[in-house]
C-alpha cells in the first residue's frame, strides 16, 4: 500500500523560515543560499511564488502584514518594481601571511608569486642582477647578471614553488632561471634560484 502523501508546508511555515534566514545571514538570502542553509528546499518555494525575486517579493507582502519591523524589509522588492532584490555581499577571504623573516623591511615570508618578485627585488644587488624589466608575459624577468668582469643576459621566470613552472605549462627554453621561494622540483632542466636559502644566508 502506498505510504500517506507528505504533507505540504504553509505559506506561513515557508515564510517564517525564510525571514528567519534573513536575519540569521544579515540581508536578504539568495537562493543557494537557502540551499546550503535550509531550513527548507528553495525548489518549495519556486513551486510556490515563481522566481526568486517573486519569492522575495511575496516575503514583503508577508512582513507587511505579520512582521511589519522586520529589518531588512526595506531591501524587500515589491510588487510592480523593476529594481533587483539586493543580496549579500561575497565575504572578503582572510589576509594570508607567511611565516616571519622580518627581512629587510619585509616581515613575512612569501605565500605567492608576488611576494617572490618583491624578495627578489629586496635581494637582486646582493646577488649580482641588475634588473632590466618585469612583464605580465613569459618569462617574466629580463634582467642582466654579474659574471666575473662581464654581464651576462638572463630571462627569469618567478614562481612561488619552482614544481610550479611545470604546472604551467612553461617551456623551459624560453627561460635561463627559475626564481622561486621554495625549490621542489629535484628533475628540474633549468638552473634554479632558491630565495627561502639566500634570506637564510643573511639572517
């Protein structure tokens, strides 16, 4: 025998949890939001009024009559506006930051490829580069290098882990050096210039 049919959820129940919602998320909810969240699937709500935005604005005709200081309810659409129901902003990540160096007015060891370039900029002098310029292209560094009493030409690639070069997609014909904070890649074809060594050298 077939089981008793689910029983559906009210206008009131859909509404309460949605402005519950609201208020727990801080502004109006999108629907993946309430997808994450719940407490209720946003496809009983679509069932119900339509599209999101309808969803929101039937939420407004709903405060207005059982939650009039509802707070958010100003940020409501209503019926026959045309403007879209603002929605939560994107949280900004956290800052990362590496472990301390304290080098050279540089307090925290890379965690990217710019923090890379900037080190080696901190410590080119020291280890006979002079650099010519930084481009968005590959490689990403001319510069020209102290050999003996002459200069020699070389292109620079920065990475963060020298393995990375790889990932890439380089070719490591277009590249002298490899500048990176951490050197992991053992098989590597290029010369390879560890910069955690080199602060290491100078603490």
């Amino acid at each position: 025998m077939p089981g008793p049919r689910p029983r559906t959820l009210d206008n009131d129940t859909l509404m309460q949890a949605l402005r519950d919602a609201c208020l727990a998320a801080g502004g109006l909810v999108t629907r993946a939001h309430v997808a994450a969240h719940g407490p209720h699937s946003p496809s009983a709500y679509i069932r119900r009024w339509g599209t999101w935005r309808d969803v929101l604005v039937a939420l407004h005709d709903w405060t207005e009559q059982h939650d009039p200081g509802f707070v958010h309810r100003p940020q409501l659409p209503r019926r026959g506006e045309d403007r879209p129901a603002p929605t939560l902003p994107r949280p900004t990540p956290p800052a990362r930051y590496g472990g301390p160096i304290n080098f050279r007015g540089i307090l925290h060891a890379p965690v990217g490829e710019a923090g890379v370039i900037m080190l080696f900029g901190a410590l080119a002098h020291d280890l006979g580069f002079a650099v010519e310029r930084v481009t968005a292209a590959f490689p990403d560094c001319e510069a020209k290098r102290r050999v003996g009493d002459a200069w020699e030409r070389t292109r620079i690639e920065f990475e963060y882990q020298s393995a990375n070069f790889a990932k890439h997609g380089h070719d490591p014909a277009g590249c002298d050096l490899i500048v990176c904070w951490e050197h992991n890649w053992p098989e590597c074809p290029l010369e390879v210039l560890e910069l955690k060594t080199e602060v290491a050298k100078r603490m």
